[in-house]
C-alpha cells in the first residue's frame, strides 16, 4: 500500500476537520497558554484514532463499497487479501492513540478520543447505517468527541464552551452529510443504505437540509445570549455572516429545480461554514480578536 492509497482509505480530510475541532476546544480553554506542549500529543492521538475509525469503517463497509461509484475504488485497497494486514495496523493505530491520550495527557482525553472512535465505528457504521435515516443524525455524534478531548486535554473536566462546540459540528454533520448524499442518492440506493435523500428523494431532502440548516444557524448565535460560552466577537461575526450564507447555498438547489450541481455547492461550501467557524474561535485566543 502506497502513500495514496493510505490517505485514501484513512480518510485524511476528515481527520484534519477532527484535529480542527479539537483545537478549537483546546484554544477556547483560558488555561491553554500554560498546555502549549500538550497540544502535540493531542493531534497525534487524535489523528491516530481518526484514521483507525476510518480503517475499521472500510473494512465493515467492504461489501458495500463496491456498489457505489464513490467509493469503488477502495475494493482495490481494502480486499480479501488486505484484509488481516489492514486490520492490524488499524488496530495498532487506535492502541497507541488510546495510550498517548492516557499516558501523555490525561485519562479523560483517552476515554473521549475512544468514545469518538466507538461512535464512528460502532454505533455508525455497524448499529445505525444500514438499517436507518437516522443513521448520520445520530451518528453525528463521532464528530462531537473530538470537542471534548481538546478541552479535557487542558483542564481535564467537560466545559459549557467545549459542549457548545461539540452540538455545533453535530448539528452541522447532517447539512454537510445530507447534501453529498443527494449527489449519490442511486448509490446508496443500490447498496440498500438507507441515506436519507435516497429513501425520499430529492425534493423533500432538500426540505429536511434547509430545516436542518435553519436550527444550525440559530444554534450557532447561542453564545450571543450565554456568557459562560467563549467565542469571541469574531466567531459572531462569521457565524452571522456565514450563517447567512449557507442558507443561501441551501436554498439554491430549490430555486434551480433541484439541480445537483448545486447541491455539491452546498456541500463543499459547508466545509469553509463550520471551518471558518472553528478558525474563528482558535483566534480569538491566541491572538485575541
């Protein structure tokens, strides 16, 4: 397996939204200035976890990544024949991210990485994917630990701001999910998982996006009105502003008769939404903005 073929099935786009997330709770901590160290065992450890989820994901997913065009390419990476050697490093990975976590950091930091790395794999992938459409609803909740872990790293409790950050990115997953999955509704169709835009098609997908998006916004200027919640003045401004915007790029694909072209608009401008967002909230720390 070459270097490509490692990014590839260890999903490194989206462990470096996990790392991103789990700085921004670590920045938001006020004690982080006297942690800077701290910060390098928790991307490792957090990378570590990330790409050991995505591998045990590809493993369980072999079957059903063969149907699908996005990701036919895997069976070519991740075979009968890869199989033991793939399971090994994945779970060889995910060991030792669990013991930098517990042994560099802090237990606490090693039980949420783990539980980011439970939700993915197990309640996710095997427990809700095939059998829900609630599946990246719930599951959404992966993408909440890493909030958690960046915050326990530094003071090693749970905080109102890493909370707040944590149901941000879970409200976000299904925005984000929602509208790549509308671009690949025969996809998943064919491989019989249940996505939602592919069980009820285009048009009231793309109701339940925008209803979805409306709560994220409205979520996102919380802090606004809960002092104990530290964002800073620059995350208000971005989350309005950008708030407003994808709106806008959820709306578009209704007023463009449901085009799919502009619904993978909306997905990869959800990306720079909740990056800006979490961008926003490390600044406003270590530069003070």
């Amino acid at each position: 397996m070459n270097f490509r073929e490692f990014f590839k099935i260890t999903k490194m786009e989206i462990t470096f939204l996990v790392d991103l997330v789990a700085v921004a709770a670590f920045f938001s901590d006020p004690a982080f200035s006297s942690h800077y160290i701290v910060i390098i065992p928790l991307l490792i450890a957090g990378s570590l976890a990330s790409m050991s989820a995505a591998v045990f994901n590809n493993l369980y997913d072999m079957d059903i990544d063969r149907e699908m065009k996005r990701t036919r390419y895997r069976e070519s990476i991740v075979n009968s024949r890869t199989y033991t050697s793939t399971l090994v490093y994945g779970s060889v990975m995910l060991i030792v991210a669990l013991a930098v976590a517990a042994l560099v950091i802090n237990p606490l930091t090693s039980v949420f990485i783990f539980l980011g790395f439970l939700s993915y794999v197990l309640l996710y992938t095997i427990v809700l994917k095939r059998r829900t459409t609630w599946n990246i609803v719930i599951g959404g909740i992966a993408g909440s630990f890493p909030a958690l872990a960046g915050w326990a790293a530094v003071s090693n409790d749970v905080s109102a701001t890493a909370l707040f950050i944590a149901f941000l990115v879970f409200l976000w997953t299904p925005t984000h999910f929602w509208a790549l999955a509308t671009n690949n509704s025969e996809d998943y169709r064919q491989a019989g998982v249940p996505m939602l835009p592919a069980i009820v098609g285009v048009k009231k997908g793309s109701r339940w996006i925008l209803i979805n998006s409306i709560i994220l916004v409205a979520y996102s200027l919380i802090p606004v009105w809960f002092t104990q919640i530290h964002v800073g003045i620059l995350y208000f401004v971005l989350a309005a502003v950008m708030g407003g915007m994808i709106l806008y790029y959820v709306i578009r694909p209704m007023a463009h008769n449901y085009s799919l072209s502009e619904f993978r608009k909306a997905f990869h401008f959800s990306n720079y939404y909740l990056m800006l967002l979490l961008v926003a909230i490390c600044l406003v720390s270590v530069v003070h903005l």
